[in-house]
C-alpha cells in the first residue's frame, strides 16, 4: 500500500530513492519532480554523506554574529527610553556623551 509521506524527511527520500536504486537519473527525475535539479542535488549529497538526518533543515542562522549590539549596549537604550521618554536621536546624543559608540540607526532599531 503507497501511503503518503508522513513528514520532509520521508518525502525527500522517497523523491531520491529512484536514484539511489539506479531507476531514474536526476535529470530524468527533475523532469517530473516539483523540485529542481539543483534540490534533488543537494538533497542527494546530504544523504550520502549524513544519512536519513542529512535529509533535514539546516538551520540558516550565522554561528557568530561580530557585529552585534551588546547586551548591555541594548539595555542602556531601553532603559533611555523608558526612563526619559525621548527619541532615537537624543538618546544617540546622550550615549555618545558616556563614550557609548553605537550608530544613530541602531538605536533607533532597539
């Protein structure tokens, strides 16, 4: 009985299965595949190298972020706002005054 595939991982793996065996070239199962080539190509290669688990979401997110506002940095400019009820550019001002280097726009994205 052909049952639907239950989460991703299953649904891509039935996708390259054909491959896997040597029924179906990727090329040919482009053709039919609601993926594209370079998907199924990728899809193919993380399961070579890391099996069922490399059929799943990689995280897109950087492992490092060098040029991030400091926590500390994010809580002067809230704590600004609360306390002082002004604006981005004034708490700029007044940042810049306590030697708090940190760009006009910044402060206005916290």
């Amino acid at each position: 009985m052909n049952t639907m595939p239950q989460n991703e991982i299953e649904e891509r793996f039935r996708w390259i299965l054909p491959i896997l065996k040597g029924e179906l070239t990727i090329k040919q199962l482009a053709v039919v595949c609601p993926f594209a080539e370079r998907t199924i190509k990728y899809w193919l290669a993380n399961y070579r190298r890391d099996g069922l688990s490399g059929l799943t979401n990689k995280s897109r997110e950087p492992h490092n972020s060098p040029n991030k506002t400091s926590d500390d940095d994010c809580h002067k400019v809230v704590e600004m706002r609360k306390d002082y009820h002004i604006g981005g550019k004034k708490i700029f001002w007044k940042l810049n005054k306590q030697n708090v280097r940190i760009s006009e726009k910044t402060v206005f994205l916290i």
